[in-house]
C-alpha cells in the first residue's frame, strides 16, 4: 500500500525512527521481550512471570490499549467521510486485533490459573505498573499527533479514551483499575468497531484512491 503512493517503504519505515515517542514505545516492548530465550527454563517462578508479563504487555498494554490512540483517530475521521478507505480497512484491522487481544487474555488467565504461585501481589502492581508507563507513553504519542485540537479531534478525548480502555483491559486480567470510573468519551468508537462479521471483506465496496493503472507495482524486495 506504501509503494502503490509511490513512497519509498523504507525510507517510510526510517521515519519512526525520527519520532521520540514512537522510538520510546518500541523500547517499552523490546525492553520486556529481550530476555525471553528459547532455552528459557519455565520451572523457575520468575521466568514464569517473566513469560506472562510479555503475554500481558503485547496482549493488553500494547495491541489492547495503545493501538487504540491511532485506530480511534483513523476512525474519528472515517466518521466525517474523510479517508473512507482507510478507515474501512483499520476497521477490518480492529476486528481481527480484537481477536488477538482476547486470545492473549485467555493464554494470560489460563497460565495464572495453572500457576498461581505467580500471582502475588507484588506481581500484580509490577503488571499495573506496566500499563501506566503503556498509557503514558501512548499519551505523549497521542499528543504528537495532534498538536492541536483539528477536524473533530480533541486530545483530551483520545487520551481520556486510553485511560477508559486500558482500566478494561486490567479489569479483564483480575487486576485492579488505575484510573476507575471514567467513562467512555467516545461512544461512537464501540459501533464503529462493530462489523457485522457474516460480511465478507472481497465484496464489500472498493474505494479507490488512484486508478490501478497508476498505482507503482512493488517488488517483494521493496515490502
């Protein structure tokens, strides 16, 4: 899709590495994930938690509550008729994340429940504690991209909105809120997500930005 808008992919992906708080997201998930091995010896209870942590940050911290700052301003925009496209295909993209986030949820609980020895309470506050650097950091990201408020966006909205996610995500461990009673200032989101999933993805309308004709034909080199 980058090549087709004649953009250079890589040159696109080098762009991330220019922007503070995306540098800082991707090393909140590689700070965790380092030290998982697949020699890793799982009768030891820190490697455990160690494994269940990482199941929790990319499952509830990552894909459950920082994906959602930028699928909601995609999808506030498709709400105006702006990037109908776009917006269609991160719905399709939410559904299926959806799936992945309650996949996680389930592997997370399941090992819990095999290995309670794990869940002190300690452990409990190390996961919270996780969650809230996760919404700080998608906070500050939030707020990069928009400066200012713009075209139906308000960054109080978005980052009200990542707190009221990331306290069901929590709830949904058996851990305890960090914020607690807030409610969801983006109503509209839920609907929006709610594909009706007998509909299949091929047949639904196509919009078109460029003619295929027009489009560059990418090299899987260049993807």
């Amino acid at each position: 899709m980058i090549a087709s808008l004649g953009i250079n992919p890589h040159e696109c992906e080098a762009m991330f590495e220019d922007v503070p708080t995306i540098v800082r997201k991707n090393e909140f998930v590689t700070r965790i994930s380092r030290l998982l091995r697949r020699d890793l010896d799982l009768t030891k209870l820190e490697n455990k938690q160690l494994l269940a942590s990482n199941i929790f940050v990319f499952g509830q911290c990552m894909e459950g509550t920082q994906f959602y700052g930028l699928f909601g301003m995609i999808l506030s925009l498709y709400r105006q008729n702006k990037f109908p496209g776009i917006g269609q295909m991160f719905r399709y993209t939410l559904r299926d994340e959806s799936n992945h986030i309650e996949v996680f949820r389930n592997l997370f609980m399941d090992l819990v429940e095999e290995n309670r020895e794990i869940w002190t309470e300690e452990y409990k506050e190390e996961l919270r504690g996780l969650m809230r650097e996760a919404i700080a950091l998608e906070k500050d990201f939030i707020r990069d991209c928009l400066p200012v408020n713009a075209v139906g966006l308000r960054v109080e909205d978005f980052q009200t909105y990542i707190d009221y996610i990331a306290d069901r995500r929590l709830e949904g461990c058996g851990l305890a809120p960090l914020s607690g009673g807030i409610k969801n200032p983006l109503p509209w989101l839920a609907e929006m997500m709610d594909i009706a999933k007998e509909q299949n993805f091929f047949e639904g309308r196509v919009t078109e930005y460029q003619k295929a004709s027009s489009l560059t034909v990418a090299s899987d080199d260049e993807l």
